[in-house]
C-alpha cells in the first residue's frame, strides 16, 4: 500500500513539473519580437511579429529588409546604383531616350497614373521639378532658420510648366518608360513607399508571417491580426505635438493598412509661419486645408496616394472621393484640431 | 469527525510519505519566491539608450533631468534632453528635423530618430504603451 503511495506521489510529482515545462515552451512558441532598420525609404522601418526564438525573427527580419531595399533602390530619385534602371535613370533620361525598367516601375507608375485620374490631378508623380525646389529652399530654411524663404512665385510656376503626366509615356510591351519633356522629372514619394509596403506584406505572408505589423515610417500595414486573434492598436497621431495627448483616436486593425499624411513633421518656416512638405499641384503651395488626412484601406499603395491627395483637397470633394471607392475611409483633421470622418471609418470609443 | 473525513489511504500514511510531501510543497513554494524575486529584479528603471551609427553610446535614466550632447565626428549633432520621464531631442545639426519636431517619448520601444546623423535615442524599461504602432 505505502510503495504504491509513494510511486503515486512521484508520478504526480514527474506530471506537475513536466506540466510547468511545457507551458514555458508553449509560452516561448509564440514570442513577440519588435524590430528596426533604417535604410529604406529615408524613414524608419519596425517590423512587430512573432517566433519562436530571437534568431528566427531576425532572420525573418532580414527577409523584409532586403525586400523593401530593392524597392529603395528602384524609386530612388537620388541615387543610382550598380545594375539597376531606377527612377533616377528614368528621369536622367527626360527628352533623351526610353529606359527599360523592372515592372516593379511599370506597376507603380501605372498605379500612379490612376491616381492621379482618381483624384482629379492632386496624386501627381510627375511633379518632380516643382518638389524638388520646394525641397531646396526647406532643406536651407531648417539650416539657417533666419535666412528661411519661399521659392520665388515666378520660379515655380516655369517649374509647374514641365509637369504634364501626358509626357510620362509608359510601353507596356517593350517595358520601357520614357519622359518626352526634358525639363521633368518623377517624384514618387507620395506613393512609393506605400506600394513598396502593399508588396512587403504580401511578401511576409509568403515567407510564413501570418501576424505582422509591419510601420515604414508611420506607414501601417497588418498581415492578420495579433497572434491571438486580436486586432492590432494603431494610434493617430496627434497633429498638436505640444499636447500632452499623444494620440487622437486609436484605430483597431486586422489585415488592413492605415497611412497619415501631415504638416508636423516635415516642414519648415518663414517668418513665423509653417510650410510643410506635401505641395498641391493645383497652386504649387502647400496646402492649408488639414493638419492631418488619415486613410484606411486594403491596398496601402492606394492609401498612400489617397492620404496625400485628401490633404491637398477641400473637404466636401475630398469626402465624395472616399464614398466613391469600396473599401476606403477617411479621418481628416482641421487646423483647428476639428475631426471629421468618413461614414464607415471605425475608431475606438474614449476609454 | 474528523477523521471520517480523512480518506482511508491516508490512513496508511507514514512519516517519510508526509516528509516528501512536506518536501514537495517546500520546493514548489520555494520556486515560485524565486520566480518572482527574479523577476522583480530583471524590472529595471526606465532609461534612454541612444545609438550611434547602430552602436550604443550611452544609457541615461527617465528619472534623473539631463541634457546631453551627442557629437558625431564631422562636427554634427544632436541634443537630447531628458525631463520630466521623458526624453526630447530639443536641438539638431540636421537638416529635415524631423527628430526635433518630433514629440518627447517615454513609453517602451518608443524612439527618436535622426536619420541624416544616424542617431537613435530608444526607450528600454518603460512602460508598456497603448499602441501596436502608430501614424503621423
């Protein structure tokens, strides 16, 4: 009776600590990882995922990496680079010859000229010489803040002049891209980065992540939701950066991508007041409509272009676009901190 | 009566089966002090840790007001600037100042960056925040 006791207890005993080591496996099978690269897109990049250790996630990571620098490298404007006709060759190219091009190019510059369709000419890829001297004359006003000053009204508009997307002459069949007009040049950066991280996520299903929250520099895309089913918690920035409130609203998403577009981060002022990056191509000036545009979609390439183009239009236009197009809302906030949203844009309640 | 509660195997119980259980439970209780004394220790104070090129070059504590310079070798900077449980960079030789403009950060894995100075000021230790991710 006592030995059968006995080896009952120890069984029991084998049982209770074999139980608390597979629970700690369990626990380790579904780790979060966060991590961060930094040479994609002039931004920020942290991929939110899970492994099942560090090693795995940072291969995985790695994976990611090299994927969206091959789509740095191909909508660079700044830089060539070894074996590869990027936007840089393109637009070296203008009044010269067509370029051949990856169709990585050819999808993003067809989806650009969509865009630019949709929304009535405020997504313009093709605006690279208006941008690029409004990105000069910010560059020296942060430097030397008391010599900040406007490009010349007179210069922008013999800018302007070489901005025509009918000179962007795309041929599907021979791959090739060419700009008739020499004076122009591409600037995708409106919707570059989105398209790139549309493709990111496809690419993360593919290597075996199936819950990623992937940020590309406040761009925001979810493959599925967290690993235990719940939506991801992404938060809005506040546009007032000096409030103690950091975000506006937070937004639950699942498989969705969320991009913002504002005033507060990459801007620069004269005489006192702020001139922000994104420049409408209707007035060659920035516009003064929002502080903020947020837009959810399922394509993150189109949100992209759609936050952009949202906040150089007014708003009663703006909201008629976004009703239009199936699977789209919008958030727009006022100068004066007014929230206005789209009719199926879904936020958390105050808690 | 109270020994009618007492199950009959118990009865035959002896001495050494009452150690291994008494052993047992000692063990188990003494694991899970451990676990949790453990852990309280791994909670440490919440701290900016700022990187240079990818490289750490110094950890300073939310806790403790400060300002520090962080000189890059071609003469570029930036300063950050700790107050209040949080961290700012307040100053930088950069030219988007998209790191200045930037608001102060405190919670966990939260960042400052300055790209064009390679600099990262991240957030160890704090608090965990309300967000996955977030727009701006």
């Amino acid at each position: 009776m006592k030995k059968w006791h006995r080896a009952a207890m120890f069984v029991i005993a084998v049982a209770v600590l074999a139980g608390f080591a597979f629970i700690q496996k369990q626990g380790k099978k579904a780790e979060r990882f966060q991590g961060q690269f930094f040479d994609c897109f002039d931004t920020v990049t942290t991929v939110t995922g899970y492994a099942k250790d560090k090693e795995a996630f940072s291969e995985k990571l790695k994976m990611l990496e090299e994927k969206l620098l091959y789509y740095h490298k191909l909508y660079d404007i700044y830089h060539t680079y070894d074996g590869i006709n990027n936007l840089k060759t393109i637009n070296d190219a203008a009044g010269k010859s067509p370029v051949k091009v990856d169709s990585e190019i050819m999808e993003l510059l067809k989806l650009g000229r969509e865009m630019y369709e949709k929304t009535d000419g405020k997504l313009q890829i093709a605006y690279g010489s208006v941008l690029s001297l409004w990105h000069e004359y910010r560059e020296q006003g942060n430097e030397k803040p008391k010599e900040a000053c406007l490009p010349p009204q007179k210069e922008l508009e013999e800018r302007a002049a070489h901005t025509d997307m009918a000179q962007m002459i795309l041929d599907e069949k021979a791959s090739t891209v060419y700009l008739a007009d020499p004076e122009m040049s591409l600037d995708v950066g409106s919707i570059g980065k989105g398209y790139a991280v549309q493709r990111l996520a496809e690419y993360a299903e593919e290597i075996g992540m199936e819950h990623v929250l992937l940020s590309v520099g406040g761009n925001v895309s979810a493959v599925g939701p967290k690993a235990d089913g719940i939506p991801w918690r992404v938060g809005v920035e506040n546009p007032d950066t000096e409030s103690a409130r950091q975000y506006v609203c937070t937004l639950d998403i699942a498989g969705l991508t969320v991009v913002t577009s504002g005033d507060y981060q990459r801007y620069y002022e004269v005489d006192g007041k702020r001139y922000c990056h994104i420049i409408d191509p209707d007035t060659n000036m920035p516009p003064e409509y929002f502080s903020s545009v947020s837009v959810t979609a399922r394509d993150s390439g189109m949100a992209d272009a759609l936050s952009t183009a949202l906040f150089s239009t007014e708003y009663e236009k703006g909201a008629a676009l976004v009703e239009s197009l199936e699977g789209v809302e919008a958030m727009w906030i006022g100068k004066d901190g007014e929230i206005r949203c789209s009719s199926g844009f879904k936020i958390n309640e105050e808690e | 009566m109270v020994k009618s509660v007492v199950p009959a195997g118990l009865k035959s119980m002896k001495k050494s089966d009452v150690w291994l259980i008494g052993v047992l439970a000692a063990l188990a209780l003494a694991s899970f002090g451990g676990l949790s004394l453990y852990s309280k220790l791994g909670t440490k104070e919440p701290e900016a840790v700022v990187y240079l090129e990818g490289k750490e070059q110094g950890r300073y504590a939310l806790s403790e007001d400060t300002k520090v310079k962080i000189s890059l070798e071609n003469g570029n900077y930036n300063i950050l600037k700790i107050q209040q449980g949080k961290a700012d960079m307040v100053e930088a030789s950069c030219p988007d100042k998209v790191c200045v403009n930037h608001r102060p950060v405190s919670m966990q894995g939260e960042s400052l960056v300055c790209l064009p100075n390679q600099v990262v000021v991240e957030i160890e230790n704090g608090e965990e925040g309300e967000v996955d991710a977030s727009v701006n």
